[in-house]
C-alpha cells in the first residue's frame, strides 16, 4: 500500500522483485495506492478503497489506511493475502508466511521491557482471508472518533479488534525482526561492527528513525544513535 510522498514508485518495485525472488510459484502483487505512476507492470494497482478519514491540522496520520485491506468485496480479490509493509527488506523464503497455521497473523510488536505482556501486533506484516473480517473495517468506518481516542493508532486497533474475536495469533518471533532492536550491534561495538541480518530472519522490518536507504548510508536520523553503514542491504533491496 502507497500513499502520500514518502514511499516513491521504486518502493514498491524493490517489494515486488524481493517477493519474486523469495517466493516459489505463481502469485499476484496488488498495490492499494493513490498514485500507479512509475509502477512496475507486473503489479496491479488499485485505489486505496475510501475511508473518509479527516485528519486535523497536524495530526500525524497513523496509518488507519490499511484497515481497507478487509474490505469485504476488495476489488473482486479471493484468496490468502500477505500484506508487507514497503519500507522493508525481504532477506529470506516467504513460502512458510502462507503455510503457517492461523487465521489471522501478524508480528508479536517487539518486546521491551515495559510492554512485555501487551497483545499489540505490528503490521509491518500480516496474513488474512480476503473479505473474511470485514468487521474490523465497518466497526472503524461506524466509530472513527471513538477508535482514534482510545487506539493509537491502527496496528492497536487491529490487534485488539482480532483478539476479541478469537482469531489474533503471531509469526515466530525469528522470522520478522526488527532492525533498530536486532538488526544493530549492541554499544559500544556499533562503532566498528556493521548492522547485520539476524539468524532466521525472512523480512528485516525497518520502524521508526530508519528506512532501508538510510542504513545503508549509515544514517539513523536520532542523535547519539550511530550505525555503520548496513552493506548487506544491497544484497537483497534491489528491483
């Protein structure tokens, strides 16, 4: 999904080369967006389905957007659907993310020592049935204000939301780690050791201060929070 400026076409277009890579078999690639300029022809792109979502003046979109991933009729779409956030760097096979038991999946939101016992997901990446919650959309659409208060923002939303209903269940912890907590080497050895891929890793997740173009130029856009230079991005994000 691609809205706004901050993620140009070539996003996208990485995404879809990692996923061709890393999946065996045939599958579709759909970009939900609000701008298809510049592309690739192998994926299809569709309009962000509406939401009516005002924002106030400089309130910080949280990405309620997605939420329009469980339309109930998404464009005539059927099947078993992975979503991938754009700003991450697919490193491993992603056959286990669509064998994996569950009905519905995300990443366990990583742990830290005042949020060990919290059931928030972080949907960087999530798996679902096409049409089969379009609850958790209708209840958004009907309360907007409501949700917006009491959830930070949607990933809360959404984990609360398939929580209640039975269904919230999370990929191994290995498989999806993020890179500013696993990804960097600890202090002080940061300094001389590169960032790195942890072991079982299939997607690095990049939250936060950092997005894969500025790891590998070594930026991390927080002071006193150096990286050298993460080199084994070229590896793997490239179209």
């Amino acid at each position: 999904m691609k809205w706004g400026t901050k993620y140009g076409p070539e996003y996208v277009n990485r995404l879809y080369a990692m996923a061709r890579r890393h999946l065996s078999g045939d599958f579709g690639f759909v970009c939900l967006t609000d701008d298809p300029e510049g592309i690739r022809s192998e994926v299809q792109c569709f309009p962000i389905p509406p939401l009516d979502l005002a924002l106030a003046p400089g309130q910080v979109d949280r990405a309620w957007k997605k939420l329009t991933t469980f339309e109930e009729n998404l464009y005539g779409l059927r099947g078993q659907a992975l979503f991938i956030d754009l700003d991450v760097v697919i490193v491993g096979s992603l056959d286990a993310f669509f064998e994996y038991p569950g009905e519905f999946l995300i990443i366990h939101d990583y742990a830290r020592p005042w949020r060990r016992r919290r059931i928030t997901g972080n949907s960087s990446v999530y798996r679902f049935e096409i049409g089969a919650h379009p609850d958790v959309l209708a209840h958004f659409r009907e309360n907007m204000d409501a949700v917006q208060a009491r959830y930070r923002n949607e990933q809360t939303y959404l984990s609360a939301f398939m929580h209640r209903k039975g269904t919230l269940a999370y990929w191994p912890a290995e498989w999806c780690p993020s890179f500013k907590y696993h990804g960097i080497p600890a202090w002080p050895t940061n300094y001389w050791r590169e960032p790195f891929v942890p072991e079982g890793a299939r997607i690095m997740v990049f939250h936060g201060e950092c997005n894969p173009p500025d790891a590998l130029a070594g930026r991390r856009n927080r002071r006193f929070r150096f990286i050298r230079p993460a080199r084994w991005i070229t590896q793997f994000w490239n179209a």
